[in-house]
C-alpha cells in the first residue's frame, strides 16, 4: 500500500504567489499559467510517490518466519524467544534439547541458574552452563535481547575442550601418583634399613633390598614407557619412512617379550610376508606390549597366538590372542587410556605401567593403522592391528 | 498441549512449568556442589548451597500460589488439571531435594581427618547416580516423557543397592577406627541424604507420569 505524507500546502502557496508575481511584472498570462501547472504537478507526484528512506522502516523489523527459515540449517543450535517463550527453534536445537521446547517457557529448556539470571534479566550476555542435553555436557550460552519482546539464544558446545582439558590434569594427577607411589615404598624401606634400631638380620636386609630393587625397575619402566608416549606423540604427525619387513621383526620382538621362559607358549601363525613402511623401533615395542600383555593375561598353562596375514584391502595383519579371563565389555573403550587398569591390584602386581596399550595405541595411529580390541570373557581376547602395506612389493626390497 | 481458547491460561501454566525448572535446576546445581564441597572439604561452596536453600523455598512459595490462583480462577479440567496438581506436589519434592543438599553441605565442616578418611572415596559414584536421576527426572518433566521417567524409576534401585553397601563399609571401617567414629556417622548420614535425594527423583518421575498418562506407573513400590 502507497503511502501519503501530508499534503504539500506551502509548496503549492509558494508556487500560485510565484506565478501571479510573474504575471504581474511580465504582464504574459499563458507563460506564467504554463510555469504554474508544471509546477503543480510536480508537487502532485511528489506528494504521491513514498519516500525512499520511509520504506526501509516500513518493513517489519524482527519477521520472525523469515528468521526462522535464515536459522534453520544453522550448525549451532540456535533458539529465538518471545518474552522468554520459545517460538522458534532451529533442527539443531530441535536435535539437542527435543522438540518439546517450542511454545515452552525458555527456563524449561534452561533450566541451569546462570542462564536464568541472564533470561530474568531479559539481558544480553554469556554464560557457561552444564547439563543441557546430558548431564556432563558443556555448552556457551549465548543470549542476544533484539527489540522489548524478542530474544535469539545461541548454543556453542565447550565438551570436548572441556574434555581436552579435563583429560590433561587427570593425565598430570595420574602420572604423579603413578610416579610417587615407588618412590614411597623405595624411601620407606630405605629409612627403615638405615635407621633400624637393632639393625635389620642379613634375611630382612636382603628382603628390603629385593623390593626397593623391584619398586626402582618400576619407576624405570615408567618413565621410560613415559618419555616413549611423549615421544611418539611428539612424531605424531610425520609419517614413518623406513621399510619394514615384518615378519622377523615380529618374530624377533615376540620371543624378546616372552624371555626364555615363556617362549615356548607362544604359537606362531606367519602366513604372509609383508612389508610395510614404518619405524622398526616403534613396531617392535608394539609387538612387545601386545606379546607381554597376552602372555600376562592369558592363561599360564595356554599357548598366545600371533597371527600375520594380509587383508583385501592392502593391509597387513597381526592378531595377538590370548586364552584366559577375558576382558569385561564395560573396559574395552578405555583400554587405551592411560593408566586405566580393569583390575587395579592385579596389573601393578604383575609390574604393569598402565600406559602399555597406550603406546600401542599411539604406534598405531602414527603408522595410519587401526587397533581393534574383541573378547569373550570367559574365553580370551584378540588385539588386531591392521598397518597399510608399502607399495613396493616385497621382491623389490 | 494443544493451546487454550483462554490464551492468559496458557500463559500461566508456561509460567507454573517454568518456575519448576527454575527450581529444578538449583537443586540439581546444590546437590553437585554439596557433593564437591564434601569431598574437598570447601567449606565457602557448602555456605553457598546452604544460601541457595532459601531461593528454592521461595520459588516453591511462588509456584503454590500460582497454582491455587490458577484452580480458583481458571477451574482446570483433565490434563490441565493433572499438570497443574503435578507441578504443585512436585514443587514440594523439589524443595526437599533441596534439603537434603543442604543438609550435605551443613556436614561439610564435620568431617575430620579429610585426607586420609578412605570412606570418602566411595560417596562420588553414588551421588553421581543420584544427581543423574535428579537431572533426567527434570528433563522428563520437561519433555512430558513418561518413558524417561519410568526409567529414572528403575535407576533407583542403583542408589539403594549403592547405599547398602557404603552402609556396611563405613560400618567396618567403624570398628577399625574407633578414632574417626564421629566423622564415619556423619558420612552415614550423608549417605543416607542421598539415598534419599535418588527417592524423592522417583516420586517426582511418579508424578511426572501421572500427569503425561493420568496414571501412576505400575509397578510402584520405592520407599
């Protein structure tokens, strides 16, 4: 619809007094009636054509259907209120806070005090609140007021940062107390012998000094399994270059796992004959912790299986299998994770660093392979790692 | 909910569901941080839930109000009507939750010896599960999902199972360390506020069925 601004009275006023003035001096009438009508009508086309700058905030400030089509694919969920009832929530947010949200008071998506300080307010602001979706779940909470009425509440997801985080410190705290714990039990003893009041008999002495030995080998391999982790993180990004030929590697790193005593439980089935492109240090160490593991929680009187073939899909591998308790469905995600242990007593016992499948883990990754975990407890588990084949075939090496 | 030819109703009962989240979710921060203050001994972040204890009470207050206002002025039928009887038993289950954080946090200075009392080591798991039930009850509410909240229902048990077994270790550490009695009494009772935390999410979840079916859920026999 045109709309019309008040009528130009002055303008017309202005435009008769000019032409009569005209008439008057010049004394011609057609000109200055032909001046007028001109003149006029102009003023007539103004007076009916809208102002340009009048249109712009003719139109609606906020139309919230149009909104809601601009935010609806949006990544973010992303919720647009109305004196704090939901009207319109983009897939996202549908997705993460449910469908039941629209047509509800935002403080029952938000349930979290600090985004309902910032609702009540009707502000503008941020805030960080836990709990939206489920119950460990961090998200930036965003609210923008835009006119008396509407409000836009943007949703940013913090969990994994904060997981990142999270998962540095338990690392710092873990590795401290992995650390500290030998060291306790090595000053203890050593006190003890040092300041034994009557001095400790040769047996005790020599019991003591067996387990200080013992708690000191603990903490080496600790930290060397530690500057390996760190190492190999380091590298985490340049592929390996050196050609592998795996079969004797594994073959080699195998029986070193096992020592003399062990080795005649291991059960070798190298069907194939691969080469691979890797670090031979790595691959060696990966072998180990798989071999050491299997044969530590395995069954004793039961033979550990490796196995070496290659898949269809240019991949060679290696599947170490045990026989014995097997591992509870609940573990195997967390197997990797440092220092998480199934069974705690059990693994420093059996002098475990906690940080053995990690390395594994981490060699994997390094050489774009990929580590499957399967068991059945009850029966045994088999750690699979699949490693690309490098393209030269094997004849060429 | 389909809508209302009486739009000012509507309104209303958005308010009645937005103040029980409101509430809802300070108890559910309360009992985290009571817990958190237990276990590190933070005596500000107990005096902070016990200050928060009050705002619950008075937004329980506010929603008693709103909901007698809205039966004596609007007469509610049928599902209005559960929602609006839900919202006001719930209102005072929540307020309870509340409570029992509070009680958690009062005990926080009770504890002795903190660093070395091994029972404390066993409360997090436990309250975890409770503060779990606590939050997806609310979420059920929310939703008006009776499924979830049969679920929360049947987690329950969890906390009861949880309970008795701290019960018999703190019980046995007791008679090991007759020194720290005082201090294992008091993490019984803690205990014990937080078994009951996980019942009251089950009677809300109860009521949060009642009101989405009109039905209580049928297998009811929680504490």
């Amino acid at each position: 619809m045109q709309k019309r601004g008040a009528f130009p009275w002055a303008g017309s006023i202005l435009a008769v007094a000019t032409c009569v003035t005209i008439y008057w001096t010049t004394g011609q009438f057609m000109l200055s009636a032909a001046a007028l009508i001109v003149w006029l009508c102009t003023l007539w086309l103004a007076y009916w054509t809208p102002p340009e700058i009048q249109r712009v905030t003719e139109v609606e400030a906020y139309d919230v259907q149009r909104v809601s089509r601009l935010i609806e694919n949006s990544g973010a969920p992303i919720l647009v209120t109305s004196r704090n009832r939901i009207i319109v929530a983009n897939q996202m947010a549908r997705k993460v806070l449910g469908a039941h949200v629209i047509e509800q008071d935002a403080r029952v998506a938000f349930r979290q005090p600090e985004a309902i300080a910032l609702i009540d307010q009707r502000a503008t602001g941020r805030a960080r609140i836990r709990g939206v979706a489920r119950r460990r779940d961090v998200w930036l909470f965003n609210r923008q007021q835009l006119d008396d009425d509407l409000a836009v509440i943007e949703l940013i997801n913090q969990t994994a940062e904060e997981d990142i985080s999270r998962a540095h410190t338990d690392f710092v705290a873990n590795a401290s107390h992995e650390l500290r714990t030998p060291l306790a039990s090595i000053i203890g003893y050593v006190e003890t012998l040092l300041e034994g009041e009557p001095p400790a008999t040769p047996e005790i002495r020599q019991k003591f000094l067996g387990t200080i030995l013992n708690e000191a080998n603990r903490l080496q391999g600790l930290v060397s399994d530690l500057m390996s982790l760190s190492r190999i993180e380091a590298e985490k990004h340049d592929r390996p270059q050196e050609i592998v030929l795996l079969k004797p590697l594994i073959e080699k790193a195998s029986m070193d796992a096992a020592g003399l005593e062990r080795q005649p439980r291991l059960d070798f089935q190298l069907d194939a004959d691969p080469t691979v492109s890797g670090d031979p240090r790595q691959l060696e160490q990966l072998v180990r912790n798989l071999v050491d593991n299997a044969l530590k929680y395995g069954d004793p009187a039961k033979p550990v299986t490796i196995a070496l073939s290659t898949t269809d899909n240019q991949e060679a591998k290696l599947a170490v299998i045990d026989r014995g308790d097997g591992i509870a469905k609940e573990h195997l995600p967390h197997l990797t994770r440092r220092f998480y242990r199934t069974d705690p007593g059990r693994s420093r016992a059996s002098g475990g660093t906690g940080l053995g499948l990690a390395i594994v883990k981490h060699i994997v990754e390094r050489h774009a392979g990929r580590l499957d975990i399967t068991s059945q407890q009850g029966q045994g588990s088999t750690f699979t790692v699949r490693i690309p084949l490098n393209e030269v075939s094997p004849e060429n090496v | 909910m389909s809508e209302h030819t009486v739009k000012a109703f509507d309104e209303d009962i958005t308010r009645l569901r937005g103040l029980i989240a409101e509430m809802g979710g300070l108890a559910e921060l309360s009992i985290q941080e009571a817990l958190d203050a237990m276990i590190r001994g933070d005596d500000e972040l107990a005096e902070g839930v016990i200050l928060r204890d009050k705002k619950i009470d008075a937004i329980e207050a506010e929603v008693d109000k709103l909901a007698v206002r809205i039966i004596a002025l609007r007469a509610p039928m049928a599902d209005d009507l559960r929602e609006v009887i839900a919202a006001l038993k719930i209102a005072g289950v929540v307020e309870r939750i509340g409570d029992y954080s509070k009680n958690i946090a009062k005990r926080v200075g009770k504890i002795e010896g903190r660093g070395t009392f091994e029972p404390l080591t066993l409360l997090p798991a436990m309250g975890e599960i409770a503060a779990e039930m606590v939050h997806d009850v609310l979420t059920a509410y929310a939703a008006r999902d009776p499924v979830l909240a049969r679920e929360v229902i049947a987690t329950d048990e969890k906390v009861d199972a949880f309970y008795n077994s701290i019960f018999r270790n703190v019980v046995s550490y007791m008679v090991e360390n007759p020194k720290l009695i005082s201090s294992a009494a008091q993490l019984l009772f803690v205990a014990r506020n937080i078994e009951r935390i996980g019942d009251h999410a089950t009677n809300v979840a109860e009521m949060v069925h009642f009101a989405a079916t009109g039905y209580y859920p049928p297998d009811e026999d929680s504490a």
